[in-house]
C-alpha cells in the first residue's frame, strides 16, 4: 500500500512539474504582441518562413494546425471545440459553410493588398462579392507522369489511362469527386453530374480501370511519384508541382475532355476569436512578395497578379501550372452537390475500390 | 438490496467511468445509427447495409481478419512455447513487446519503404535472381504488416497461459506413457486453450476494423468496416450511415466475445496445483 501512495504521489509531482513547464514555455513564447491566432490549412500549403514573418512583423502568435480534406475541415469547425481564425477550405465547401452559418463576413476597408489579386478569381459564383472568402491558391486536376518509365505514352485524353500497357502503373488520388469525376468526364459527361444513369455509367467504365490502377492514396503520392514507384498519377496540379521540384522528369497534363478548375480561399469561421487579427493575417497573405513566395513554396498557382509579376516567368508563364483563360473554359468548378448526393459519390468510390483487382 | 450495501462506495468512480465512457457512446452510436441525413427517423441505414456492397464489403472484412488471426496463432504459439523455455523470459517477452510501443503510423510509413520496388525486400529478390516485384499495394504485403503489428497481442496471453501451467503436469503425462504429441494435444494445448482465446479476441476484433493500413500498405483496395466507417463520417458527413455500420461491428465484436469466451469448468482446469 505504501508503495502505491508513493508511485501515485510520484505521479502527481512530476505531472504537475510538467503542467508547469508547458505554462512556462507558453507564456514566454507569446508575450508580446496582441494575442494569437489559430490558422487551419490543408497539409504543405505554407511557407513555415512566412508564419515567422508574420509573428515578427505583428507581434501576433500563430498556432497553426493542418487537415486533409475539406469535411474533415468543416466537420471539426462545426463542433466548436477550437476556434480557428483563418481556414482555408476550397470553393463548394464555403457554399456549405455559408449555408449552414458558419462563416463570419470579411471586412475589405481592412484588406488594402487586396488589390493585388487577378480580378478574374473574384467575384465568383461561390461567393458574389467576395462577401466571406480571400482567394488564396487555385489549380486544376490532372495526370502527372513520368516519360522516362513510360514506352511514349501520352496524356491527352482521360481514356488514355485506360491503356493496356499501363498494368498497375496508375496511382489514383482518395477522394470520391475527383475519381467518379474523371470517369464523368472521360465520358464526356459534367463533372458535377447527378444524373444516376451518367453515374452509374461512369462507375461501370472506372471499374474497367481497375488492371491498372496500383493504388489509391493521399498525400503519399508525391513521395511514390518522387522515387519512381509509379509511373502516372490523377492529382492536383500542386501535388504534381511538387514532385517536379525533385524529379525532372515528370510531367503533368490536364486532359482535353476537361476537368477541375479549383479555388481554395481564406476564410472566417464563425468561431473565430481574433477576427482582428485573421485579417491582418489575410492581408498580410495578400502581400506580393509575401504571395510570390508562398507560391514558390508551395507550388500550386497563384491569383495574386502583383506576385505574378514578381515571380519567375518560365514558372508564370507555365501553361500546364497557369492555362490561359481560354484553356479555363474547358474546366468545371465543382458545385456544392448536397450531402445526399456525396453520399451517392461516396457509395460509388466504394463500389469502385471493393471491385479493383488486388 | 444486500446487493447494494455490498457494493462498496470507492466503486462509484468506476461506475460513472462506465455509464460516461462505454453505455453512452454505445446508445449514441445505436441513436445515430436510426436516423438520416436530415435528422429524420429512418430504418433505411440497415436496410443499406445488406445491399450487395456492405454486404461484400463485411464479408471480405471477415475474410481478412480471419487469415491476419490465423496467421498470428501460427506464429505466435510456437513463439510463446519457445519462451516459456528460455532462460530469460522476461528479456524476450519484453523484446517482442517493444515494437508495440512505436506509432502505427510510423511503422506503416517504414513499410513503404521496405517494400518499395527499389527497397531492401526487393534488393533481396533481386539478389537472387528475380525481377523487381510489386509487392507494396498487395493482400501480401497487407497481411504481412497486419500480423506483424498484431503478433505481440497473440504472443503475450498464450505466454501466460504456457507458464502458468505446472510442469509437474508434463512430467506426470510423460512418465505415464503419452508421447510428446499426445502431451500436447492432451495436457498443454486444453490448458492453454484460453490464452489462445483471448489472444484471437484481441487480433480478431480489431484486424475488423483496421482502417490506416488498408490505405497505406493495401492501397485502398482492401476495404474494411473500419474504412467505411471513417468515411462515412469525415468525407460524406452520413452519421446514420456510419453509425449504423458500427453497430454492426459492436454485434460482431459481442458475438465473437461469446465464441472464444472462457468456458468455466471448475477451478481444476486453470489451477495450478499447489
């Protein structure tokens, strides 16, 4: 007994010294300065400099956090819990977010740099005016691949990663709107589609694929891509600027029939608790140079014009990275479907992933 | 009501631990699971899981965790008899629980790289003659890592069950004659028999629902309950739909537990003569 009053007080007097240092070093990391804010961004979207910038210039402490899909995102604002002051969640998830109230309305007297952005991504039929979201990065969806593992084969058309001589060489990004929408578009069908006959046949043909497809993941794609694992992938542009950056030899084309044109922005969330300085955060974002080198960083493409100008023009004027206006066209932005028919998206991805050979 | 003044107060804490922590959730979950995207009473979430591709879906699950369960007992037991043998016991048991201790994640990231076309087990292939496989993104190499990870929850109750058997048992089966198969089969397998139950219970229940490796080692075309579940919630929000697979999972898990539960047949069974 004596020994479990003292393993027990043992464990009381170290939490407690560790309770403390935790407040120690707290406490000293955020003295100065008005307070802090807690940023929520997709994994690998930020220069980590930046953010240092920021604290240095503001006197403002960021906590930053990550998350990997836009629901997961929506899910953890909606239950509360952390109050996050700045998000970046892509463009049919704010119509959700408005729809449900979950987003706070942005104060432009409070943004000068926002003149620095294209007014082409402004305006946007997700949200008119620009009332609650800052466009940050925006990119397509594509095939990046590696030539020298392949025997010529080319990218034009989505039907193309049906062919035969790519026998699990295919890797297939996790996410339900991005796989059926290929097959919706490979048929020439909308991205956007919620006729159950279209999507049903856009399953049947994906099913077809399943010989080549060598797996489907996340993030990992890069690294796979990266040290030559695969040889093709269905991603985002972004993702595949990023395995450019370390293995010249991949390319990325976004084929013919048409695919995603997709925006991600800085938003409010209703439970922000800094909206002050989740602004001085969006305008500092906002900056040119600061834009230019987020983009460098980062990799996906930029709406800030001013930061265009700054940054090199084999990058800018990259027509795989920045397709002209006209190419644009040939795009669809995804709309907010609704959750029912998600699910339908979801249950079809499903039916797909159990119908692949292994 | 003498029932009740036997139960002394310092339980309370361990009660309120229960009803907060385990009948809650579970009601939650049971709730949940009757109700559709709109917040509507609905039974169609259970009607949803018997169309073809939950059904599918349950049955490869089963499938799965049955090969990752076996395996494991193949491994385990010859493992956990060699140990009660050793010198240092403790020395060895503590070496196959120490990679337990390391992060799933982690150590699934480390397969990547173990099983990559240019990592070692290929460079070992290749040593021997052959092409470079694939074997990242295989009912292999998921497996593989599955029963790896698994191994030491097998290892640890049929350890305990071996040791605790007293050798004068042995002795006693040998000098009246059994050979050393029918010692086995007759004395030490039946007295370990629950240390094999409760090591299937703690591999069995959980390989159901593995959901990071089945992306990250099977690519995603392994789909478990587990992968569905987690979907349900996070990408399609369909909380009914999710819940409702998890009550299945609670109904398998509870059935399980009766199967390989300890059968009591009076004390002599487990009792070491003393």
């Amino acid at each position: 007994m004596k020994g479990i009053i003292r393993a027990s007080a043992a464990i009381v007097i170290i939490s407690a010294v560790l309770f403390y240092a935790v407040h120690l070093l707290e406490s000293s990391s955020a003295t100065s300065g008005s307070g802090s804010i807690s940023v929520y961004n997709w994994g690998e979207y930020i220069d980590p400099e930046l953010i240092d910038q920021f604290e240095e210039e503001t006197g403002i402490q960021v906590i930053y956090e990550t998350f990997d899909s836009n629901e997961s995102m929506m899910t953890k604002v909606e239950q509360g819990g952390t109050s996050y002051d700045v998000a970046m969640p892509s463009e049919y998830a704010i119509e959700k977010m408005k729809e449900n109230d979950l987003l706070l309305p942005i104060d432009h007297s409070k943004l000068p740099n926002l003149d620095n952005i294209d007014p082409y991504f402004l305006d946007l039929p997700f949200d008119p005016g620009n009332e609650y979201s800052i466009p940050y990065f925006w990119g397509t969806v594509g095939i990046a691949y590696n030539p020298t593992l392949l025997e010529g084969q080319t990218f034009e058309n989505w039907d193309d990663l049906w062919n035969p001589t790519l026998e699990q060489e295919v890797i297939l990004v996790d996410s339900a709107r991005e796989v059926i929408g290929m097959g919706l578009n490979s048929l020439g069908y909308s991205l956007n589609s919620t006729d159950l006959g279209e999507l049903r046949e856009a399953t049947d043909k994906l099913k077809t694929l399943g010989p080549n497809v060598k797996a489907i993941i996340g993030d990992e794609i890069v690294e796979m891509m990266r040290r030559e694992e695969a040889a093709v992938a269905v991603t985002w542009s972004g993702q595949a600027a990023d395995m450019m950056w370390i293995n010249e030899d991949i390319d990325y084309a976004v084929p013919e029939e048409g695919s995603n044109l997709w925006f991600d922005n800085m938003i409010i969330p209703s439970t922000a608790g800094n909206v002050d300085g989740a602004h001085q955060f969006i305008n500092f974002m906002l900056d040119a140079e600061v834009a230019a080198q987020n983009a460098d960083y980062v990799g996906y493409s930029s709406p800030n014009a001013a930061a265009l100008e700054l940054m090199d023009p084999e990058v800018t004027g990259d027509e795989r990275f920045y397709p002209t206006e006209q190419m644009r066209d040939r795009l669809e932005v995804y709309e907010n479907l609704g959750l029912e028919m998600l699910g339908v998206y979801n249950e079809l991805f499903l039916e797909f992933k159990m119908d692949m050979e292994k | 009501m003498t029932n009740r003044s036997s139960r002394p107060w310092y339980l309370a804490p361990y009660y309120i631990w229960i009803v907060l922590f385990v009948i809650a959730p579970i009601a939650l979950v049971v709730y949940f699971s009757f109700l559709d995207l709109a917040g509507d009473f609905t039974l169609e979430n259970y009607a949803n899981f018997f169309s073809s591709t939950y059904f599918r879906m349950t049955l490869s699950s089963f499938w799965y965790a049955f090969l990752i369960t076996l395996i494991s007992v193949l491994i385990a037991y010859p493992t956990a008899y060699w140990l009660t043998k050793t010198k240092h016991k403790q020395l060895w048991l503590l070496l196959i629980i120490i990679p337990s201790w390391i992060n799933l994640l982690l150590k699934a990231y480390a397969f990547i790289g173990i099983f990559g076309l240019y990592g070692p087990a290929n460079q070992l292939i290749q040593f021997f003659g052959a092409g470079p496989l694939q074997i990242l993104f295989t009912d292999f190499s998921f497996i593989f890592v599955a029963v790896y990870i698994f191994i030491p929850f097998m290892v640890l109750p049929i350890f305990n069950s071996l040791d605790k058997i007293n050798p004068a048992l042995i002795d006693a089966s040998r000098d009246l004659g059994a050979s050393q198969w029918t010692t086995f089969r007759r004395v030490i397998f039946p007295l370990a028999i629950n240390g094999v139950k409760s090591g299937v219970q703690a591999v069995f229940i959980p390989a159901l629902s593995l959901f990071v490796i089945t992306r990250l080692i099977a690519g995603n075309k392994v789909i478990t309950l587990g992968t569905a579940i987690e979907q349900q919630f996070l990408v399609t929000q369909n909380w009914g739909m999710g819940s409702t697979i998890a009550v299945f999972l609670i109904l398998f898990m509870i059935i399980i537990m009766l199967l390989t539960g300890p059968k009591e047949k009076g004390g002599a069974l487990n009792g070491k003569a003393k």
